[in-house]
C-alpha cells in the first residue's frame, strides 16, 4: 500500500490516540470530589492540572534521545504504559496532595507528552499541503476527550460512591486501548511528500530557513510567540481546569449537570480546534490570534458584568473555543517560523505555551476565590491578558521570518490556502 494512502489510517489511529489521552480538559469534574474526601483545597488540587501540562511539555525534551532510537509506534507504548498506570495510581491515594501531584501531575503529564507531542508533528508532516487542517483534526480530538470521560467518570464516582474507582476503570481501559490504536502509527518514510505538496515544501524551504533549538531559545522571536500564545490561552484554561466549580458555584448546578456541560467544554474546544485550524490556512495564523484575542476580551467583560444563565453559560463555552483555536496554531506557527528540520524539537518547546497558561489561570481563579470569594476579578484579569496577546501578535507579524520574494513565489504556485498564508 503506497504511504499516501497509508497516511490515512495513521491519521485515524492518531485521532483516537488523541482521544484516550484527552483526559486533562475533564479534570474539574474531579476537583470537588478529591476536595470532599481529602480536604483539600481548590487551589491545592488545581496545581495538579498545571502540574501535568508541565509534564506534558518537560518529558519529550528530556526524552528526545530515546525517541530518536525508537519508532514512533514503540516510542508511544511506552507513553501508553505511563499514561495508564499513572491514572490506575490516582485511584490508590492514602491521603497525601503530593500523591496526586506525582500520579496526575507527573505520570499522566508524562504519558501525555509521550504520545501527544511526538504524535502532533507526526501529524503535521503526514499532511504538509494541509498543516492547520490536520493540526485542528489532532487538538480537536484531543479536545474531544473531555466530552466523553467527563460524564464517564461522574457516572462512576455517583454510582460507585467514590472517585478513586474512576480512575482504576478509566487507567485501565486506557491502557489497553492505547496499545491497539498506537500500533496503527505507520512511520513516515524519508523523502516522502504527496505530490500536491511538493510545490508547497519548495516555496517554504525558500522563504524560511531552518532553525536548532538553541538557536530558536537564543532570539527574541520564540519567546514573543510563546508569549503570545499563553496570554491568549490563559482565560480559555481558567474554565477548561475549573468548568465544573464555576457553574456549581456561579450557578448551582449539581455536579452530574455540571459535568455533563465540562464535557460540552471539550466539543466547544474541538470546534475551535477543527474550525479555526482550517481558517488558519486560509486567512492566516496572525489573523487567527488577532480575532480570538479580541473574541476572549469581549467574552471576559461579558461574564465579569455578570449576565443571566443563559448568557453566562453561552460565554464559558466560547472560552474553550478560543483556547482551542489557539492550541490549533501551534504547529503550523512553529514550522512556519523556524523551518521543518527541527520542527519536532521546536514544537515541544512552543507547548510550554500550554503548561504556562494552565499555571497561571488556574491559579489566578483560585487567588481571586479566596481573596473576594467571587469569579468577576479573574474574568477581568483574562482580558488583559487576552489584550496582551494581541499586542504580541503584531510585534510577531514584523518579526517572523517572511521575505517578500518568498511571499512572490509563493503566489504563482496556483492554491489559494497557500496565497492567504504567505500574505499574513
């Protein structure tokens, strides 16, 4: 079977990876379960959630040896094993917050970072004609983890009684389903390129020479970029990491309908992903940041002014949305930016991006709570920072690496996703 074809199922394997491992976004459905039992506080268990975004980021780079030894399939089976046991652990707790900061934090971060950011660029390169499609199709699925394992893992809490057999049933099934679908990640063989992206690769090697990693951490431009992309994602992880305390709180729901709408976070996440991922190649990534960036400022004042349920409700799904179109640009920004020879190091390094906002939103609801027992300072709070990132992004736009003869070239290669991208 010719690779072209091939890809396909790579893809589809790579998609339902994504969802088994998409676990994080439903992490507020297990906020006040752990706090009822243990005593814990909002604050104390959020940091679990940043934890394991930090993992996620930190792993692949300390692992990039061994992933250069090893096929991806073999590479992700080892993800496959810490993902699981990690979750299987959290249901084994003795009463100690460090635990869950080991388990949650640590293991599960770290199998994510496994399979998540080796399998993203894999994605990336399968599809070099279509880099924001095939990037929004990953993070949505991602995204869509939460939709399902948020009610899952409710339902099994309110029927078992306890949270820690959701972990054990979910760790477990987990891992046995990782190990069939990454078995599917056919290795890119050297050279290949689908003919309708041969064009496409010329043009980009022309205009965007590659950079190493310490090259790419040694210029302004990388951290302008990751700058950019964690203030505009800080306010979509403050609802993604606390969804479920907010609507019991600001609302009163009961915890089986908050979850049921955390999981509604996760599609509202996956349409961002999908949607503003294609929109991205059509328009631009610059455009992309812009328009979510004013999008998250608007939807920010609207719930910091307090509006009825219905419209407070529609404006915490809108946070996901954006969050995941941002997480969308990603790896087409860091391909795009710093060329494809490093790009699976260089990606690993703009995914710091997302362990720096699920530090700083969590955290920043949490302050505000125990400050003024209210969510509208937080709210606040998001708009700055949200304004911020788009202040960042027209710095990036007179910044990135995008000679006009490369922009000229690339307008007589005929396609138009490739003509709107080279006039960001």
């Amino acid at each position: 079977m010719d690779f072209t074809t091939k890809r396909w199922i790579s893809l589809f394997a790579a998609l339902v990876s994504a969802v088994i491992i998409g676990i994080v976004y439903s992490w507020s459905v297990y906020v006040n379960p752990l706090a009822a039992k243990y005593g814990w506080t909002v604050a104390e268990i959020s940091l679990a959630y940043a934890i394991n975004i930090c993992a996620t980021g930190l792993v692949p780079l300390l692992t990039d040896r061994l992933r250069a030894r090893l096929n991806l399939r073999s590479y992700c089976l080892i993800g496959a094993f810490i993902y699981g046991g990690g979750l299987t652990l959290c249901g084994f707790i003795q009463g100690s917050i460090l635990e869950v900061y080991l388990y949650f934090g640590v293991l599960v971060g770290g199998g994510i970072g496994f399979i998540y950011l080796s399998v993203a660029p894999y994605v990336v390169r399968l599809f070099p004609e279509r880099r924001g499609l095939a990037a929004g199709l990953f993070t949505a699925s991602y995204g869509l983890g939460a939709f399902f394992w948020s009610p899952l893992a409710r339902t099994i809490i309110s029927r078992a009684g306890e949270v820690d057999h959701a972990f054990i049933y979910l760790g477990l099934s987990f891992t046995v389903a990782l190990i069939i679908s990454t078995r599917f990640l056919h290795d890119i063989p050297p050279g290949w390129q689908p003919a309708s992206s041969r064009a496409v690769s010329a043009a980009q090697r022309a205009e965007v020479p590659d950079r190493s990693p310490g090259e790419v951490l040694s210029g302004p431009l990388f951290y302008v970029v990751l700058s950019m992309l964690t203030l505009g994602m800080v306010s979509g992880s403050m609802i993604l990491s606390l969804g479920g305390p907010i609507l019991e709180d600001a609302l009163g729901y009961t915890p089986e309908k908050a979850s049921v709408v955390v999981g509604f976070f996760a599609v509202s996440s996956t349409l961002g992903r999908f949607v503003w991922g294609a929109v991205s190649d059509w328009i631009g990534r610059v455009a992309v940041v812009v328009t979510l960036g004013a999008l998250t400022c608007l939807v920010m004042a609207i719930l910091a002014h307090g509006p009825g349920d219905g419209l407070f409700l529609a404006c915490l799904l809108i946070a996901p949305m954006c969050y995941g179109a941002y997480a969308s640009t990603v790896g087409p920004i860091a391909i795009e930016t710093f060329g494809a020879r490093y790009f699976v190091v260089n990606y690993n390094l703009f995914f710091f991006a997302f362990g720096l906002a699920a530090l700083i939103g969590p955290q920043v609801v949490a302050a505000v709570i125990a400050s003024s027992g209210g969510y509208r300072n937080a709210f606040l709070a998001g708009i700055a920072f949200a304004s911020l990132s788009v202040a960042l992004a027209a710095a990036f736009k007179f910044m990135r690496p995008v000679p006009e003869q490369g922009r000229q070239e690339e307008s007589k290669i005929g396609t138009a996703a490739l003509a709107a991208e080279a006039e960001e």
